[in-house]
C-alpha cells in the first residue's frame, strides 16, 4: 500500500505511556514500518468539553496492509490498551488511534473514511501532521501547512 499517517491521542491515564506503548504495539506488527513520529502535543479536547486535555501525536508508517485490514490493526492496538467504546462520542478514552491519510488513497465506504472525514478542520490532528510533512496534502482540502494556517486565522 505504501505510507500512511496514523493520529494518536491520550487523556485517560498516564497518556505519555499510553501513546508510546501503542507505538510499540504498531511497530511488533506485521507489514507496519514506523517511518517517523511527531511530538507529544497537549490539546483541549474538541466536542465534549468536559475531559481532560488530550496528549496527541502523528506516526508516519510504510504499511504493505490494505486500509482496511490497518484499520483493523488500529481498532486491536486499541482494544489492546484498554480503549472502549462506552460514554459520550468524543468523550474521555484512554487511547484513540484515526487512519488519518494514506497516500494516493481516498476511500468512502460504510466504516471507513480516508482521508478522516473532518482531519481538514482539526488542528490537534493537522499539527502533528505538519511536523511530519509540511507539505502534505489533505485531497480536496490543501497541505496541512495551508489548513492549520486557515484555523488559526478562524481563531483570531
């Protein structure tokens, strides 16, 4: 399949261990290459307010995976953690990993989105992105660089 960008994000827990053990547990998997990592970025949460802020962080990987079995994989890292999938959408959790990109890919079926439907309006997502690779680009939307500058000119 080729590279992929993965979001990682932490606000149950020691979230610092959290990200990095997901990053190990990737890393021990079958055709998943870690490529680089971003910095740890802490962020207010977005959706539901009332949560500890989140630490996040963007993986770059060379995966021979379809997008879809990688999903799985992500959803197995999770689970791995200790992630569920009880309380309010985009409440607290002590790991979330979001297929972000994958290069050349876009995909609209029911359970999968690439690129991740709304990573054009997150900032939490996009920054850690634009460490990676300033230059990415986000298909329909623009480079990441172009996208965190249209958020903080909304912001202002």
């Amino acid at each position: 399949m080729g590279r992929a960008y993965v979001g990682l994000g932490s606000n149950l827990g020691d979230r610092s261990v959290t990200l990095v053990r997901a990053l190990e547990l990737l890393a021990g998997r079958p055709g998943i290459d870690i490529v680089a990592v971003s910095s740890f970025l802490e962020t207010d949460p977005v959706g539901y307010l009332h949560q500890p802020r989140f630490l996040n962080a963007a993986v770059a990987i060379e995966t021979s995976l379809q997008p879809k079995a990688l999903l799985v994989v992500l959803l197995d890292v999770e689970r791995e953690l200790g992630r569920t999938r009880e309380g309010p959408r985009y409440g607290p959790r002590t790991v979330d990993l979001d297929l972000l990109l994958v290069e050349g890919v876009t995909i609209d079926e029911p359970g999968l989105t690439v690129p991740h439907p709304r990573l054009h309006e997150r900032g939490f997502a996009l920054a850690p992105l634009a460490e990676l690779d300033p230059l990415l680009v986000v298909p329909g939307h623009g480079t990441v660089t172009q996208l965190l500058d249209r958020l903080r000119t909304l912001d202002d």
